[in-house]
C-alpha cells in the first residue's frame, strides 16, 4: 500500500479527496468543495468525541466497552458499503502511474 502525504501527515492509502474523484467537482469550485468535506469532517469528529465521551461518563469501564462495541459495528455495516460507492477504487495518482 502506498503511503501518500495528506495535510502534513501520512496517511497510507488516502489520496486527494476533492480530486481524486476524476472530476467530480469541476475545479473552479475545488476550494469550496474541499472547505465543505473539511467542514463535515470536523463536525462530525466533535460530535462522535462527544457521543464516546457521554458512554464513557456513565462508567469508564462500561463506557469503554460499549464505545468499542458501537465502533467496531458501524466499522462493519460501513467498510462493504465504501466498495460500492463511484470511484471508489484506487485513482491513477494513488496508484503511481503519474
């Protein structure tokens, strides 16, 4: 898998979100489309910390447990719908035949 250079970070196998799509955003609007997906990224990272947070609150140990619980089920319903989603294989960049 190659690692690829994402906001400072590796990351191993994430390419150009707004991009890599081949063309799916037309690239005058490139800025607003990745300001979007970063936006709904944030927002939904704060309110996930926040969920966890609240199980955790209950009962370190049971909120644990339910949290890994949650996770590891949304993680399995989600990870076979990604294969399905358009473009979803790896892009020529991601692949290295630039």
């Amino acid at each position: 898998m190659q690692a690829h250079r994402v906001g400072g970070a590796e990351a191993a196998g994430a390419g150009d979100p707004v991009h890599g799509q081949g063309g799916a955003v037309p690239t005058d609007r490139a800025g607003v489309a990745a300001g979007v997906l970063n936006a709904a990224r944030q927002v939904s990272g704060g309110l996930g910390v926040a969920a966890f947070g609240a199980l955790v609150a209950t009962g370190f140990e049971d909120g644990l447990r339910t949290s890994l619980a949650v996770s590891a089920t949304l993680l399995t319903l989600t990870a076979p719908a990604t294969t399905r989603l358009p473009g979803g294989g790896p892009t020529a960049s991601s692949r290295g035949s630039d």
